[in-house]
C-alpha cells in the first residue's frame, strides 16, 4: 500500500510540475505583447509560476537526490516563487512592495535547514514550514482586496485561489498537529497529503488564469480610457465630451442649478504652424491643455472640440462666474512662456461664454459660445466676450456661418 500511495502523491507532484511549466510558458507567451507599465508584475508572476515548476520537480525527486535539494531547496525555491507572486499582485495593484513579502521565504529557508540537518524532524519541518506558506497565501489574498482588484471577477478568482490553498495548509496544521501516528515522508498515505498537493496543482492554474483574466481587464480599462481621450493633449475627446456635457446640462436642468459653457481658440494657431511646424503647434496645443486644465476646479469639465479649439463646461457657474473663469485662463496662457526654434512664440487665445437657458441642449450652448469667440477674434483676439457681448455677438454670427 505504501509504494501505490507513494506511485500517487509522487504523481500528484510531478504533474504539478508538468502544471506549472505548461502555465508559466503559456503566461510568457500570451502576455508578451501587453503593455510595458503591466511587464513588471508579468515577469514576477511568471518567475514565480516557473520557480514553483522547479521546486515541485524537486520535491518529486526526493530520496533520488540529496536533501539540500529536494527538501531545503524546494522548500525555500517554493516559498520565493510564492513571495514573488505576492510582489506581482502588490505591484499590479500600486501597493507599496515591503520587505515583508519576502520574509516568509527566508523563514522558510532557515526552518528547512535547522530541522534537516540541527533538528532533523519531519514533523516539526511540517508543523513549522506550512504555517508560514499559509501566511504567503493570506498575503496574496489580502493583496488583492487591498488593491480593488476583486471589484472585477478576475481578481476575486485570483485571491479565491490564494484564500483557499491558505485554508487547505491550515487545515494541514491541524490535521497534522492532532493526529498520533507519525508521518514518516512526504509520501505516506495520508488523506490529507493527497488534499494538500492536489490543492497546490490547481493553485497555479487557477491563480495563473485569474491573473492573465486580471491584465485582459487591466488592458481593456485601458483601451476604453484611451478611447475617451485625445491622443495629442490627453484631455476628452470630441466623443467623450459630447456624452459628459449632455450629462452636466441635464443634472443642471434637472436640479434647477447654473452652468456655463467656454469656447476656447487658440489666436493665430495657423501662422504658429506655418513659421514655426507642426510639430511646435502640437507642443502648443499641448501646453494649452495642460494650462487650461490647472486652472480648472476638479468638477469642471475639459475638452477638445476638434483643432485649435477648446471647450469648458462650468457646472454651478453662471454669467459672472464664467466671465471671470474664462479671463483667468485667458491670462493663464497669455503669461506662458514658449519658444520654437530658439526665438519666443507668444500664445493668446479667445474666449466665447455662453449660459444655460431653459430648454437649452448642448449644440444650442454650443452655438451660442461660439458666437461669442468670434465676438472675441472680431474685437480684436485674446480677450473673453459673453452674453452681455449681445450686438458684436450678432454681428460674429453670420462671419462665422461663412
């Protein structure tokens, strides 16, 4: 009975070995091409599946080979692969990486040698070592959950595999720490070695497909965010803000609450690309973006109509609000400082404002602002017209339709 129970938990650790290396090569392969702020948690997680891959082979060849190896060895070689599973998930959830994530292993190392080779005790090597393997896993579980990262369903598989291998080896404290009759190897019929190993061949794969899940969602977020923005500036795009202002007007109306709408255009946008390039006109608009932006409270919203041209909406704003918005960005940019080709470059820009009115929707807000940037350019550019701009607004409106 002893050599087919041996046959078996033997089996059980080679085959997750043969798990493991499958789930490491499969993880580097997938994830080769993913973006470069997501590589480091990827490498340490695979490091980890590989370096269980190694610790499992030599666990499997105990008694083959000498014990250094295959019990101090793959002991410690196991619990760093750990750790560096645990440094993945922090990593990938922007948690400070401590000291402590890789304190387990080094315990696990010294308690593998003392009861080896001081204490030699296979007993007390279990009762001591798995312990601190459970702690690695509450580690990763806790990780997660203290990253949001199990607000998705991927990260709630991944730390249910963390939390359910850390309840197997708890579970294996106390079964072992009751029971009377010794445990002479890591092979001996046990019900609960079988539990154990069993547990640990699923772990990688489970915990592998709930990380790859976790940075397909990673990536996704991502493309959704960056589908949102402009490319050039970074701010919302002609899509996004056409969705946000629509919202922003109809929770004023629906509340009964302000808001104001600016029209932003850069002054002699043409000229800065013709004298100067494109690439310094990009570089401008950029500067424009990142300016307009500071001087901005948190609940305002900032766009990119399309060109040179800009678009603020001001909840809880109304026309003197936005009048005396619109000049404080106006004479944000008029101070900057910029320069193309060694000679300065002064920017300016005109401002249209436009409040909300009843029955107003957003291409209404939209035309009325600007009429009153071209208001702006017609008085003479870098300045801010509005509402009370009504005849130079009336007399702009038909330059603009041409």
């Amino acid at each position: 009975m002893g050599d087919d129970v041996a046959l078996d938990i033997r089996t059980l650790i080679m085959l997750a070995a043969v798990v493991a290396l499958l789930s490491g090569a499969s993880l580097r392969y997938v994830l080769r091409e993913y973006p470069a702020e997501l590589s480091p948690s990827i490498r340490l997680w695979t490091l980890g599946v590989l370096g269980q891959a190694t610790a499992w082979i030599l666990f499997g060849l105990r008694d083959q080979i000498p014990d250094w190896l295959s019990i101090v060895g793959a002991n410690a070689l196991l619990s760093l692969a750990f750790a560096q599973q645990v440094h993945a998930v922090r990593l990938f959830g922007g948690l400070p990486v401590r000291m402590a994530v890789y304190a387990p292993a080094v315990a696990v190392l010294l308690d593998e040698i003392v009861f080896t080779y001081a204490v030699p005790g296979m007993r007390l090597r279990l009762l001591t070592a798995t312990p601190l393997f459970c702690l690695q896993m509450i580690q990763g579980g806790m990780s997660l959950v203290a990253s949001a990262a199990v607000s998705r369903r991927s990260g709630r598989l991944t730390a249910a595999a963390f939390f359910a291998l850390a309840a197997v080896l708890a579970a294996r404290v106390i079964y072992e720490g009751l029971r009377t009759d010794a445990l002479h190897s890591a092979f001996w019929d046990s019900p609960m070695q079988t539990l154990v190993f069993s547990f640990a061949s699923l772990f990688v794969v489970v915990a592998t497909l709930g990380f790859v899940l976790m940075c397909s969602d990673q990536l996704h977020q991502e493309l959704e965010r960056q589908a949102m923005l402009d490319p050039l500036t970074g701010i919302s795009n002609r899509r996004t803000l056409d969705v946000l202002a629509v919202q922003a007007l109809a929770s004023a109306q629906r509340h009964g609450r302000p808001l104001a709408l600016l029209l932003v255009d850069a002054d002699h946008f043409k000229r800065i690309n013709d004298d100067c390039g494109h690439a310094a006109g990009d570089e401008v608009l950029r500067l424009l973006a990142a300016t307009l932006k500071r001087g901005l409270r948190n609940e305002d919203l900032l766009g990119r109509l399309g060109g040179e041209e800009f678009v603020v909406v001001l909840p809880e704003s109304d026309t003197e609000d936005a009048l005396a918005s619109a000049e404080r960005l106006r004479r944000a940019v008029e101070e900057l400082e910029f320069a193309a080709g060694g000679h300065p470059v002064p920017l300016r820009i005109s401002i249209g404002v436009a409040t909300m009115r009843a029955g107003d929707d957003f291409a209404t807000l939209l035309r009325r602002a600007d009429a009153a940037m071209y208001a702006a350019k017609h008085a003479g550019r870098n300045c801010v017209r509005g509402p009370e701009n009504l005849r130079e607004v009336a007399a702009a409106a038909p330059q603009r339709m041409g």
